[in-house]
C-alpha cells in the first residue's frame, strides 16, 4: 500500500515567525549572515568554503552569467554558471569571471585609427561608453595609439568623415601607467592628474586595461567581496548526470570553485555515479552539490553519496509547473523542515555537517528568512535576480513598464536552447516550466541591500546575531487563511491601488 504523509505538505507563506527576546546588543548591523557552502566537519575544522550572505543565484540561462556572478560575488553571495550551453560557453564564462579584476576593465569599446566619427557616434550608442581607446589594430589589447572622448570632437564643426586618427588625443599626450599598478596607485594617477580615465598598457605599449575614477568608488568599498586566495572572484557551475566526465574537467580547469548538479529530482543513481566519478577523479579536491531533493531518504541519498551540499525543491519555482505536468513535488516549507532534520541527524551520526540549500518558491524577502529559521543553510533564487540589470535576460517594455524575461529551464524555451533530451522520440516531450515576464528592478546591489537589511532585522527580533543561534532561538507558527488576510493592509481604502506586497518583493 503506498505510504501516506499525516500531514498536508506547506509553503513559506503559511508561517511566520513569532519574536524572541532582543538585547540590547542586537542590532542589525552586528549580524553576521556567514553560512557554510559544503560539508565539514563542525567543531573539528573550519568550513573549507563559506558564503558572506546566505543567497545565490539559480542555474539557470536568465539568471546567471559571468556578469551575475561578479556582481553577486561582490555582494559576498555566489552564482551558479548555467549549464545548459556547450562546455566551452560554460567553460568561458567561469573563466571571464575568474579572469575579473575588480576596477579593471577590459575595453569594450575600441576605435582603430582609420574609422570615422561616424563609426564612434555608433560605437557609444551601442556600449553606452563615451572613453575610447584606439589601438592599431582596434582590438583590446592591440597597441595603444591614443584615446577619443566626447571633448575631442565638436559635432557642429566637424564632418562625420573625419578620421579618428585627426582628432584622437594622441598616446604622446596621456598619462598611462604599466599593466601592474594596482586599483589604489592607479586611482592616486587619476586624482593626481585629474584624470576620468587611466589606461595600463604593457612593456610594448599594448593596452591590456583602463580603469576609470568612477568604477574606483563603487569598488573599494565592499567587504563581504567572495574571493580565493587569489583575490579572484569565487564562482560555481552547474553541471549534468550525463556529460560529465567532458564537462566537469573542462570547469574545473576554468577555475571553478564549486559544482552543483542541476536536476529536478536527485535522488536518483544518475546524480551517484556523477559524484563518484568526481570522487574518483578528483578525490575531495572538487566541490559538488547535489539535487533536488524533498524528504529525509533523498537526502541520507546524496550525503552517503558524498554531495558537499544538497539542494531541496521540487515544484515550487516560481516558473515551474513540475507539479501540474508529472505531480511529484512538495511544499517548500516542509521540505526544507523534515530535509533540515536530516542534516542535523546525519551530523550527530556521523560528524559531519552537510548544508543544506532551499531552492526556488522564495517570493517575498521574509520568505529568505523563514527559510534559514526552518534550517537552511543558504537559499538559491532565479526569480529575484530575473529582475536586475546583471541578469542576461532582455529588458523589454510590456504595457508601459519596463520588464525581464524569465523562463524555466524545463520551458520549450531551454530546450531549444540545447542539452534538453528525455530520451527517445523529441515530439514527444512535454514541458516542466514556463516563459514569463518579471518586473525589472534595477541594480543587484541596492536590492540585495534592502533584503539583507530586512533579514538581519528579522533576526534582530528573534534576538540572532549569527545564522546557527537564529535557527536555535526561532520560533515558528503555521498561520490560518484569515490571519494571512490580517497581515496584509485591509479594511482601509488604500491612495496607491498597486497592492503592498508586490511593491516588497
Ligand atoms: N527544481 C525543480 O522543481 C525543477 C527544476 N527543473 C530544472 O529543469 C532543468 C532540467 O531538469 P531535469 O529534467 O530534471 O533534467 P535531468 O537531466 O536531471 O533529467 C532528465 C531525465 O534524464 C534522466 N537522466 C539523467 N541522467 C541520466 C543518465 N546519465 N542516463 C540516462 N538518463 C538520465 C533523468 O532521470 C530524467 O528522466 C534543470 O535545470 C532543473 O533545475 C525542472 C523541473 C523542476
Ligand atoms: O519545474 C520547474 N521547471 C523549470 O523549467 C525550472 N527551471 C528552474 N526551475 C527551478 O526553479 C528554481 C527558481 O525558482 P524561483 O524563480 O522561484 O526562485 C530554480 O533554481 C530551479 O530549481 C524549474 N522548475
Ligand atoms: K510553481
């Protein structure tokens, strides 16, 4: 007979937490939101690799590029390249991230000395750049001739014809300094000189960076930065049960940091053999996550099997319509509760301490706390991040309103994109996720800023300064239908219709 649960499965938005004590130490800017990324042993050593804050980003080709990474990595979060790209996209897209220096730019938008003033007015509207280099060869890193700004053209004046040679500020008339000067000396060239931009070339004058007065304040000043011992940027991957012994080195020589194995359901051999393969090649070396899973078995599964972290979630997305198309899945509250519950037995058992990652379904901000004070140890999101400029997605207006496309990874969509197979005939697939639309937002930075301010507030109430003592000290209530109707504005007759929540999310 089939095995039936007591109780019905819930989502975040049944519960609320109820307050603790609050001493007077406990303000939000004391919480540290630190959390381990991959299993340990806790109380013997440290945890080999931690998140500054709690979230990353989805696997997912809407969410997360190299540009979502570093910008997530500066905010002392992490992102999950996508894997459903060829390996060598994928694998060059860890690298560019790797690759980043912070404050040093890469031109985007290089003249060569022939083209026409024509050919530059086009060039800043398409990258938005007003400083140019221009090098002999117009490449990035060809040899630096000189630089072009808006101050060395007069459009009234001047034919669209002229060469860019004619009016460039030649390279005998910058300042520059050599490829090794560091983001401090170079921003002292800049103010010493009063300068906008400074380009670093190497010993044969070639370009290799420019760096620019503006991009200096908005980088020194970030202290939950993820880096390695290299100071580069801490990036993870996502990978398959199926091409892995092609895609996993290909990453990992890359400079991935971690791994993560991207399905809608772990518990499955598929998802052993791919970490036992890791195992086998690259013995602890290589961090790999596994998932998802929903209960206590799926994840006793993928520990035993040796994942660094496993994943819970099945259907919860915000994209996803799992449930609708093949009926397995089960409310993200109770998964991430009875999943947390295993993690903490299986450590009393054995020592060892497996994070745990609630994934997808987190709509409003407290929905991230919840998720921590039911014992995840970070939460993965596609929906929120969806909505930055850092998303790869298109900005597109619908209705008057500016919007990004989202889409899920198991929509017709995706499956154009490439990997998608469920073996057999493909007219016979079915989809598992949608192609939607989701309000554009503005940069990841001041976003995550405002959430992270609501979290460590919420923790703050719960009297919690750090992520373990605030899953100690949470209380945890399950919320009737009317008392949702309470918790919302009611019964006034509000000036803005557009409802309070969606402004929050
Ligand atoms: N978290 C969620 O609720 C959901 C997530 N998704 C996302 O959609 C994407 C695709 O997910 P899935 O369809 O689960 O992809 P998948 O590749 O894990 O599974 C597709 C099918 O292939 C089978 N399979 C996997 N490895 C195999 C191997 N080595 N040999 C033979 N068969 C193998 C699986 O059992 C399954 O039937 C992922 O990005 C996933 O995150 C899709 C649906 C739900
Ligand atoms: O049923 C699904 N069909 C899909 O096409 C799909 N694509 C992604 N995902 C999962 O949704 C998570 C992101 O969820 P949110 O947008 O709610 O943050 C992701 O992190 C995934 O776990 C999918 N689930
Ligand atoms: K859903």
């Amino acid at each position: 007979m089939a095995f039936y649960y007591e109780e019905p499965s819930r989502t975040f938005n049944e519960y609320l937490l109820v307050p603790g004590h609050t001493p007077a130490s406990c303000i939000p800017t004391k919480v540290s939101l630190k959390t381990p990324l991959v299993r340990y042993r806790k109380g013997e050593e440290e945890c080999p690799l931690s998140l500054n804050i709690p979230m990353v980003s989805a696997i997912m080709a809407a969410v997360s590029d190299d540009r979502m990474a570093v910008a997530l990595a500066t905010e002392g979060g992490l992102s999950f390249i996508y894997g459903n790209q060829t390996i060598e996209d994928q694998a060059a897209m860890v690298s560019r991230v790797k690759q980043h220096k912070a404050g040093f730019v890469v031109s985007d938008a290089t003249l060569s000395p022939d083209m026409t003033l024509d050919q530059v007015l086009e060039l800043k509207e398409a990258t938005g750049h007003s400083t140019m280099p221009v090098t002999d060869d117009g490449e990035p890193h060809g040899k630096l001739l000189g630089v072009v700004t808006e101050r060395d053209y007069r459009l009234s004046r001047m034919s669209l014809d002229a060469k860019v040679v004619d009016f460039m500020t030649p390279r005998e008339k910058l300042i520059v300094a050599p490829a090794e000067t560091s983001l401090k000396e170079a921003n002292d060239i800049i103010w010493e000189h009063k300068l906008n931009s400074l380009p670093l070339v190497d010993a044969e004058d070639r370009l290799v960076y420019m760096t620019f007065r503006k991009d200096y304040d908005s980088h020194k000043d970030n202290p939950l930065e993820m880096l390695d011992a290299e100071k580069r940027y801490i990036v993870g991957a996502g990978i398959n049960s199926r091409d892995y012994a092609e895609r996993v080195p290909a990453l990992v020589e890359a400079g991935a940091d971690v791994l993560c194995i991207d399905s809608s359901e772990g518990f499955s051999d598929w998802q052993k053999m791919t970490i036992e393969w890791v195992r086998e090649h690259y013995g602890n070396d290589v961090k790999i996550g596994a998932g998802n899973v929903v209960d206590r078995e799926g994840f006793r599964f993928l520990a035993e099997a040796g994942a660094d972290f496993v994943k819970v979630g099945i259907g919860g997305g915000s994209i996803c319509i799992t449930r609708e198309t093949k009926g397995i899945g089960r409310g993200q509250a109770t998964a991430t509760i009875e999943v947390a519950k295993a993690r903490d037995e299986y450590f009393e058992e054995t020592g060892i301490y497996v994070p745990i990652c609630s994934d997808g379904g987190i709509v409003y901000d407290h929905h991230i706390s919840l998720a921590l004070a039911m014992g995840s140890d970070f939460v993965m999101l596609g929906r929120y991040f969806a909505r930055f400029d850092e998303s790869p997605s298109s900005k597109v207006v619908v209705n008057g309103t500016y919007m990004k496309e989202y889409w899920g990874e198991g929509s017709a969509r995706a499956r154009n994109w490439g990997r998608y197979d469920l073996g057999g005939k493909k007219s016979l697939s079915f989809e598992e996720g949608v192609d939607s639309y989701v309000p554009y937002a503005g940069s990841l930075k001041d976003n995550i800023a405002v959430t992270l301010l609501k979290i460590r507030s919420t923790m703050c109430n719960c009297g919690a300064l750090t992520i373990p003592e605030f899953r100690d000290k949470a209380k945890l209530t399950v919320v009737s239908s009317t008392s949702i109707v309470e918790g919302g504005a009611h019964d006034v007759l509000l000036k803005d219709k557009t409802p309070y929540v969606s402004k929050v999310r």
